[in-house]
C-alpha cells in the first residue's frame, strides 16, 4: 500500500494544455466523423438532384470540418479545462482535494 496524498493545487497552464491537446484528438475523430457524413451527403444530393452538380464535391466543407474540428478542440478545451483547473484550485482548499495513493 502506497501513501495516501491529496492533490491541492493543480497548475492551470499545463492542466489546460494537456486538456487541449486531448480534445485536439477528440475534434480530429469527430471532424473525421463528420466530413464522411458531409461527403456522403454530398454525394446522395447531387445523385438525387442532377441540377445540383455544381455545389461541388463537399471536399472543402468535409477539410473545413476536420480543420475546424482540430482548432476548435483544442482552443475550447483549452479555455474549458482552465476554466475547470481554476475551479478546482478555489474549490480544494475549501471542501478538500482529490486523494491519491501514491507508491
């Protein structure tokens, strides 16, 4: 059995960044997710409605997507785990901190 420590003070730049690189990774596979349903649908328009050919492939909407996805991610994940982290920091000293068992 490790020793129980309690996680007082989390440092909100790091937190933050490594919150913003996950939901980077995140907004890649739902971008992804995304620009397969644009292509798609897409596809079934412009076979369903031949005057509609001129919109386009959805190529630049489904990169938009996956672009989008990424930088939107990272810069909302970003701000929301600071956000969380600053929380956290004005909460622990308060109601206790998270409890770990180190070894």
């Amino acid at each position: 059995m490790g020793e129980m420590k309690t996680i007082r003070k989390v440092p909100v730049g790091a937190v933050a960044l490594m919150g913003a690189v996950i939901y980077a990774i995140l907004g890649l596979i739902f971008g992804i997710l995304s620009a397969i349903g644009i292509l798609v649908g897409v596809s079934a328009l412009t076979s369903a409605l031949p005057a509609t050919s001129s919109i386009g492939t959805g190529a630049a909407a489904a990169a938009g997507a996956i672009i989008g996805g990424v930088i939107g991610g990272f810069i909302g994940g970003y701000i929301m785990v600071a956000i969380i982290a600053l929380i956290y920091n004005w909460l622990a000293p308060r109601i206790g901190g998270v409890k770990l068992e180190l070894e």
